[in-house]
C-alpha cells in the first residue's frame, strides 16, 4: 500500500514541474539564446531567447529574471546586484517564433561574466498557464587576442590595458571604475590597497539618543563609535613630552579613495589634485568637497595656459593695442557729452522762449522755426 502511495506522489510531482524544466516544454521550445552585440554607446546589456510557439493555440507570453550571478573573481560570486527587466512580450501564433529580451541597465557591459536564469511565462485561451526555465550564460571580459562576439564593436584589442582587479577600467588605462555605476549601489567603495569595489557597512545609531552615536567614515569604509570613551592611556600619550623617544605620533589622516585627478595628479599631502598647466577644477582647492563613496572629480576644465585657479589673465594696459582702444574710447565719450550737453541747452533756450510767449507777448524773440529771415523783436 505504501509503495503505491508513493508511486502515484512520484507520479502527481513529475506532472506538476514538467513544464518547469529547464529549455523542456511541450509548448514553447528554445531555437536561440544569449547576448546581443554591444554598441560603443549602448548603456545596457541585453539577453534574448528565441522561443516557438509549439501548441495548437495562441499563447501570450511574458519573461521575468529568477537570479542572475556574476562571477567576479574565482572566489567572489555574487548574485545579488544583478536584474534584468523583463515584461509582457506580447502573443505568440501556432507555429510562429519571437525573440524575447530582458535589460539590463548598466554603464559596464563590458568586462563581465556570469549566467542568468529567466522565466517565460505562457498563457493559452482557455488561461492555462504554463512556465519554462532557461539559463542564459554571458562572458564579455575584456582580452588582448580574441574579442568575444558581443564586443567586435566595442573596443579594439590593440587600445586596452590588461588590469590586475576586476573593478579597474581596461578601457581607461586601468581607472578605478565608478562603484556605484558598475554594482548599482551594491559595492559603493573602491579600496585603493585592494584595488576593489567593497560593500558599505550598515551603521545602525540609537535612534533615542540627542545625537547620533555611530557614524559612517567614506574614507576608510567602517563604522565609528563616537560613544567610546578616552581611555587613560590615550590620556597619557597625550600629556607626554614631546622629547621622549616614545613620543605620541597621530595616525595618518586616510587619503580621499575616490577621488580621479584627469589631468593632474593626487598631492600626497593634500590629498587633491594637482592640475597640470592648462586645467583647473570647477573647486581647485577641493573646497566645498563633502565627503562620500561618490567619485570626485577634479582637473577637468581647460583654462588658458597662463591662468591658474586663484588668479585671473593680467592685461597690460601699456600695450599699443591697449592705448589705441582707450584712446578710442575716450573720443567717443568725449563726443558723447558735447552732444549731450548741447541738445540740453537748446532745450533750455526753447523752454525759456515758451514762456516769454505765454506772459502776454505776440511772439518770442526767436522764431521756433529759424530760418534765414529770422529777426529779433
């Protein structure tokens, strides 16, 4: 009795997920999938399966993303900071085909490699649904000698620096990339010791306190407690003399990890940017600079070659060139007010007349309109 029980179990199970097994289904069949070649400036990476209505009746489909799983490093798989955007694909006639594509939105096609496993949804006239599995593999890592098929548009093998990490730009001299573009706010920080994009902590303060008691350092990418005390020892080094061998030394303040220089290179002491001749930076001393997992950039605006960021192109006003465009200047001034100054007086010299006319004398002593007759009473 228990064996049939569990033969007609085996039997119920295997009719309930046969339609779930991966690129097997009685009504919709796998012709093709994979990536679609990258364009210069396409800002995504899209995955296709080409699908065959294989039943008797329409079917409407529809696809979304189960997990997908990039493979960073050998030891690093992550499969969290992936989606692919998927939807409704419309339907799809007896016998007819369709390709179906999900996105996925990033600035990084480029330089990647994992797998994905979709869903295609389908749903017949009389609304019985069904839904496959397939599993879509993509590698677009970046190589000196053979380009994969996704990227013959994208890049030229003989313009690329091969890079020691993963998160370094092979397409720009080996730049740190921008975390935040490339791992969608996953990995926010680039260790420049590991020369990797890490995850941000979690930096949970107590809520009923006036003030906050933990807080986020993007320098470092740890999470400090402003609630410890100073211990005695801290005391000590402190108060200690500055002539004693075991003198306190403060820790070196951490450099900006984020920050890309352009068209300069990072001061060592600073820690911004010193501009080569001809840039400057839309905040030269790195003022107003707040600090976050966010690149800053400085030395990307082009100035003339002998401006700097503090001072301004002097003019030298004993120039020829100078003293002809004053003199100019001057004359027309000069013409300007002597215009001026005699249209005023004419003005005067009417009104005055108006008025000698309107306290009872027949007719001014000058004519309004002179001309050569014109006579004095």
């Amino acid at each position: 009795m228990f064996q049939t029980l569990l033969i007609i179990f085996c039997v119920f199970c295997h009719a309930s997920v046969t339609s779930e097994n991966t690129n097997e289904d009685k009504n919709i069949a796998v012709l093709d999938k994979g990536i679609l070649p990258v364009s210069k400036r396409d800002m995504a990476l899209s995955f296709y399966v080409d699908v065959e209505n294989q039943a008797s009746e329409e079917l409407s489909l529809s696809t979304k993303m189960l997990f997908c799983c990039e493979l960073i490093t050998e030891d690093d798989n992550d499969c969290n900071h992936m989606h692919l955007v998927g939807g409704q694909m419309g339907s799809l006639a007896p016998g007819q085909s369709r390709r179906i594509t999900l996105i996925y939105v990033t600035l990084y096609p480029y330089n990647r490699k994992g797998r994905c496993m979709v869903a295609i949804y389908y749903k017949g006239a009389k609304n019985k649904m069904g839904l496959m599995k397939t599993e879509i593999s993509f590698d677009t890592l970046v190589t000196t000698d053979v380009v994969p098929e996704a990227l013959r548009e994208y890049y030229d093998p003989a313009t690329i620096t091969l890079c020691d990490s993963p998160d370094q730009d092979p397409l720009h001299n080996c730049k740190a990339v921008n975390c935040h573009w490339k791992y969608g706010g996953s990995r926010s920080f680039y260790n420049t010791a590991h020369k990797r994009c890490e995850k941000v902590p979690l930096c949970e303060t107590n809520l009923d306190a006036e003030l906050p008691d933990i807080v986020y350092v993007p320098n470092i990418n740890q999470c400090k407690d402003l609630s410890m005390p100073i211990t005695e020892e801290d005391v000590k080094q402190l108060t200690r003399s500055a002539s004693e061998s075991t003198r306190f030394t403060a820790p070196e303040i951490p450099m900006i990890t984020n920050i890309d220089c352009h068209h300069g290179q990072l001061n060592p002491i600073t820690g911004f940017c010193d501009c080569e001749p001809g840039w400057t930076s839309a905040y030269p001393a790195g003022e107003d600079y707040i600090p976050s997992t966010v690149p800053y950039h400085m030395c990307t605006m082009r100035v003339p070659i002998n401006e700097t960021s503090d001072t301004h192109l002097p003019v030298d006003f004993n120039s020829p060139m100078m003293a002809n465009l004053i003199s100019t200047v001057t004359c027309l001034v000069t013409a300007i007010m002597v215009v001026l100054f005699s249209i005023v007086v004419h003005d005067c010299w009417i009104y005055q007349e108006k008025l000698r006319y309107a306290a009872g004398k027949k007719q001014p002593r000058v004519q309004f309109a002179l001309s050569k007759n014109s006579v004095y009473q």
